[in-house]
C-alpha cells in the first residue's frame, strides 16, 4: 500500500483565553507548552488560566443570561446560529482534523470522516431542539370552590462548566455545549491542556455563527487549576465533566458543597460478548475496531474481549491478523490505520500495564512494546487472560486487548459485569432474543449489538457505576440543561 502524507495548511487559532468574545492572556502572564506526540516538536504555547480569569469568564457567561442579548432570544433564532455552526464546522474540518492530529496524534482521516461531522452534527441536532423546549399541562381536581389549573416550564438550567478531555475535544466539547446553547444556558468550558486548540477554534466559529460575546468562554489551562477554578466555582449552575475516574471523584466532591449539578461521563473498562452463533466475518472489524480505534484511547474501547469457548481461538486469530496488520504511523498518512499516543505519560502507563500483565501471567500473542520510532506510538496489544487480571480491571486508554473465553450466556453476563464500571457493553450474535436478553442484564449506559460507534445525537449516552452520572444527547441532554418549574393557577 502506498502512504501518501497530506499535511493540510492548516491556522493555529489564538492560543489564548476567549472571554467576552475577546482574545486574552492569562493573569500574570501565564503559559504552558503544547507538544505534537508524532514528532515531540512544540505546536505552540498556550495561555494557561488562574482562578482569576476563570472568574472574569464566569461573570461574562453569568451576565449574558441575566440581561444580555442572549437572554432574550428566541428559540428559533438560537437554533439558526447552531444551525449556522453546523455547517461551519464541516466546512472547517480538515482544519480542525489537522489540529486534532497536531495536538494529540489522532489520525487526520478518522477526524475528518468521524468527529468533526459527528460535531456538526450535534449541533444540528440541537438546533432543532432550540425552540421546542416545552413544558407540560396538567387539568387538576378543584380545591373546594376553587378551579385549578398547573403547568410546567422549562428555563435554561444557568451557567455551564464544561471540562472536557483530550481524546476527542471537539466533539466532547459539542455534546456538551449544543444542548446547553440549545436550552438558552451560556458556558465556560476548560479544554485539556494537551488538546485545546480545536476547542479555541471552534470557540471562533461559533462567534462567526452569531454567537454573542460571552455566552461561550473558553478557559484553556491545567487541570488542577483552571479546571479545580471553574468545577469549585460558586456562580456556575452545572458542572459537566468528562475525564478519567480519579478526577471526576474530586469533581463531585467539590460539587457536593454547593449542591450544584454535576454530569460526569468517566472512563471504562467494557466488554464485547462474543457469541458461539456470532457472524465473525461481520463482527471481527467490529472487535479490532473497538480495541485499536485511536490507539485505543477510547472512553468505550471493548477491551474485555469476552469469546465463547468454541470460538476463542478464531476470535484471537482475528485480533492478532488485526494488530500485525496495523499501519501505525504519521497521523497524516493515508495508509495509517493508527497514529501515536497523546504523550510520553500515557505511553509509559500503557507500557507498565503492558509489563503487568506479563507479570501476572497473561499470554502476550501480539505487540507488547514500543514503536521504534521518534513519537510515542505503541504496537496494538493481545493478551489471552482472565476477567481478574490488573490489565482486565483497569482502563489502560490505549491499544490493549485482553481476550476472556467463557462456557455459557450466564458466565459471560456474570464476566461482562464484575467490573467497576459501566459505560457500554457489545454483544455480537446471530440470535435477536439473545441479543435482547443479554442486553437487560448488562449493567451498562449502553449496549452496542452486532456493531460499535459514535454515539449518536438523537439518544443519550452516559454510564453507570464507575462510568459515571447523568445522560448527555437526546432528549435527556436538554433535560439535563434545564430546569422544571412547576405553576399553579388558582381560577
Ligand atoms: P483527566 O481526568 O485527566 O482530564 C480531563 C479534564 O479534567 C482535563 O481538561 C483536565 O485538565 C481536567 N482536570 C484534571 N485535574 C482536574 C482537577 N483537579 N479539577 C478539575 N479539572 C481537572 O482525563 P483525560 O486523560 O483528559 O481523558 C481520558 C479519560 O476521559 C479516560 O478515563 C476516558 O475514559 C475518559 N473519557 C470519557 C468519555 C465518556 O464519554 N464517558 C469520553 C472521553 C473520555
């Protein structure tokens, strides 16, 4: 196969703060460093915020909705700007692809066929909902010789905190902001600090939408804080964070004192329920896909490949063709199939789970090691173990398949649940009363049958346990973004 490199031109956006529509420093001047994983060079340096900068942004978001254009918009004319933002984002999306391949290694071609039109299309999604934001009616039983009539409607939940994490930031940042902008809420997001250019830049097409100056604020900084700032902040109305597990604990815990809402969307450790009866010849990319796609720095990676006995070996056998026939390389090739992990930290995590999994006992068939190259790329992984191994119980965020086998549909369910997280679960199998069976019993935000992909829009996703709380998408994210008040009418 010939690799053909396209490194589109591509324009850095101002990597600074976005407050107010304007483009800022940070307060005394501080900075950190953004580094591209494929070749270790700098991108760029970019304006790291301070507590206070986080509360400049929040008094701006805080004083569109109290008063400002925003505030007094109609529903239709905030879907027209979503709408406008849609069509924005496609039309930039080799350029916002190529800040994601830049920033965070991701592949160009995956970026620009999968999350940029999957952001759009959040947006266009919630455009349509922007001017049916509804409450109900209720005829109620008179009390005494009073007449009674109740409703409900519904408002904008407030200003929105949104922390967002590095593996897929603009779409992460649209499943978050378009409901919300769609509901009338504004909102101060902090992007990770190794992924935060495409954010800045959708931040620009976003005010080129129409957007008014300050309903979008935009605090890119370090986690500890600018994100501790903005999640402990006490004028914003809901926190909305997706990260790993260990922060979205301290996030709720911060949360806790001020009663405020709180949508965590964490990590996982899914599984893909391998049935005798499964098509693999249809499933097999499916299975790859689920623990190799982004080199595996998925939040619903199924890397607990749990196989019937029967058909173990052939499932391997397909994992392993997948992993050796891997082109790991420059994001910006054609030919690559993988491109490199986000940085030298997570690449050394993946490594030492790599060697504990060696350690404990798993069967190493395929990867296990470093790419020899300059970047941080990593072979795709396969081990055959057992649901009890450090490797099978904990998120690895990178390419590391571990293969179960199980004897009947009660193993795999008990194997598909012993675990502390509970964001999406995969059953491939021929049989539809199977599928649906199983699916009950998974203890999971979600079940993917016979297939794997981005969450769609118009459904809410979301997890349990470990995985998280809340639902964002679908009618459960303007839900989430708004707040029902209740009236009684005394006639
Ligand atoms: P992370 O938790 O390290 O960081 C996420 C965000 O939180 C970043 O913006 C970071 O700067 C910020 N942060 C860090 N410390 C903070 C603090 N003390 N207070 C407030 N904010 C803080 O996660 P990551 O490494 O960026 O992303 C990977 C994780 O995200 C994985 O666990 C993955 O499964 C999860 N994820 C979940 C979903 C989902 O939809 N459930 C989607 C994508 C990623």
């Amino acid at each position: 196969m010939t690799s053909e490199t396209i490194t589109p031109a591509f324009d850095l956006p101002e990597p600074t703060l976005r407050i107010n529509g304007q483009h800022i420093g940070a307060h005394a001047g501080q900075t950190y460093e953004s580094f591209n994983p494929s070749t270790e060079e700098l991108v760029t340096t970019v304006a790291a915020a301070q507590p206070e900068d986080v509360d400049t942004a929040v008094a701006a978001a805080r004083a569109q909705l109290e008063g400002g254009p925003w505030s007094r918009m109609s529903g239709s004319e905030r879907g027209r700007i979503l709408t406008r933002a849609a069509q924005l984002i496609e039309e930039d999306a080799h350029n916002l692809a190529a800040l994601e391949a830049v920033e965070m290694g991701k592949l160009f071609h995956d970026s620009v066929r999968g999350d940029i039109p999957a952001a759009a299309e959040a947006f266009r999604h919630f455009a349509g909902w922007a001017d049916k934001v509804t409450g109900t009616t209720v005829q109620l039983p008179d009390f005494g010789p009073q007449r009674r009539f109740g409703y409900t409607i519904r408002q904008p939940l407030g200003v929105l905190g949104a922390i967002t994490p590095w593996n897929n930031p603009v779409l992460i940042a649209a499943w978050k902001l378009a409901p919300a902008l769609a509901a009338g809420c504004t909102a101060v997001i902090k992007p990770a600090e190794d992924a935060s250019l495409s954010t800045l830049r959708l931040g620009e097409l976003l005010a080129d939408a129409g957007l008014p100056d300050g309903v979008l604020n935009i605090v890119p900084g370090l986690g500890a804080v600018a994100g501790a700032a903005l999640a402990g902040h006490s004028g914003i109305d809901k926190i909305s964070f997706t990260g790993s597990l260990r922060v979205g604990k301290q996030i709720q815990s911060l949360a806790g004192d001020t009663f405020r809402k709180v949508t965590l969307e964490l990590g996982g450790k899914s599984p893909q329920l391998v049935f005798a009866d499964a098509d693999l010849d249809q499933a097999m990319p499916w299975i790859a896909m689920g623990n190799f796609y982004h080199q595996g720095q998925v939040c619903a990676a199924g890397t607990r490949v749990l196989a019937h006995e029967s058909i173990v070996d052939k499932v391997i056998e397909g994992l392993i063709d997948a992993a050796e026939n891997a082109q790991i390389g420059d994001p910006f090739a054609s030919a690559s199939t993988m491109g490199a992990i986000v940085n030298g930290r997570q690449l050394d995590q993946i490594l030492r789970y790599i060697d504990i999994g060696r350690a404990e006992g798993a069967e190493l068939l395929a990867g296990g090691g470093r790419v020899a190259r300059s970047g941080y790329f990593v072979e795709p992984t396969v081990f055959r173990g057992s649901n009890d191994l450090t490797i099978a119980r904990e998120e690895i965020f990178g390419p590391v398949a571990t293969v179960i086998s199980f004897k009947d549909t009660d193993e795999a369910i008990h194997l598909a649940n012993a675990t502390k997280y509970g964001l999406n679960a995969m059953v491939y199998t021929s049989d539809l009363s199977r599928a649906l069976a199983v699916t009950e019993q998974l203890r999971v935000g979600t079940v993917w049958v016979n297939g794997w992909g981005v969450p769609d829009p118009a459904l809410p996703w979301g997890g349990r346990a470990g995985s998280g709380i809340g639902r964002e998408l679908g009618r459960s994210g303007i839900e989430a973004d708004t707040e029902e008040k209740t009236v009684h009418i005394g006639i």
